[in-house]
C-alpha cells in the first residue's frame, strides 16, 4: 500500500501555506519585501493579510532608511511596491513589529 494516498492532502497544504518568500535576498515573485511601501486599493503588486500568529514577514514602518528585509517606509509618491490589505486569499502573512523585522 503506497503512503502516497495519505500523505498527498498534507503535502499540498504545507506548500499552499508556504508562499515562496525568498530568504537570500527578501523577495517574493521578484518583489522586494522592503523600501518604500504605498497602500492601495486597486492593481496591487503584493496583498497582505495583517495577522498577530505566524507570520510569513515580520514588518517594521520606519521614517528613514528602508534598507533592510522587512523595513517598510511608507510613502504617497514613487513607491517600491504597491501593497494592498486584504482578509482573503493574501500572497503573504505579515505582522508589524517594533524591533527585529524580516522572514522568520
């Protein structure tokens, strides 16, 4: 009897919850997760769902120097990326955060 059958509903879960964030260099479909954020409503590049449990992305809004995975200056003009909140079907899970930003 092939172990196949039940392990496949599992399989395909862990890689339906796992979104194919990038760790190296802190993309995600060749988006940078930090620099300079706009929030949008329509034709985002990234939807986010705010959650407080496992996150996918640990964020920090910062005023200056959005340099590192996971620091996020918000911005009206000239974004980065163009990211909308959404409560169904995200692209990944993020979580603000005060100190020590990034994938986890």
């Amino acid at each position: 009897m092939s172990y196949t059958i039940f392990l496949l509903p599992f399989l395909l879960f862990l890689n339906l919850s796992n979104p194919k964030i990038k760790k190296d260099d802190c993309t995600f479909n060749g988006y940078k997760l930090y620099g300079k954020i706009k929030f949008v409503n329509d034709f985002p590049d990234l939807k986010i769902k705010v959650v407080e449990n496992f996150p996918d992305l640990e964020v920090k809004l910062v005023k200056d120097f959005p340099d590192g995975c996971g620091k996020w200056q918000v911005v009206e003009y000239f974004p980065d990326l163009k990211v909308k909140i959404v409560n169904d079907f995200p692209d990944i899970r993020v979580k603000f955060v005060e100190n020590f930003p990034g994938v986890r």
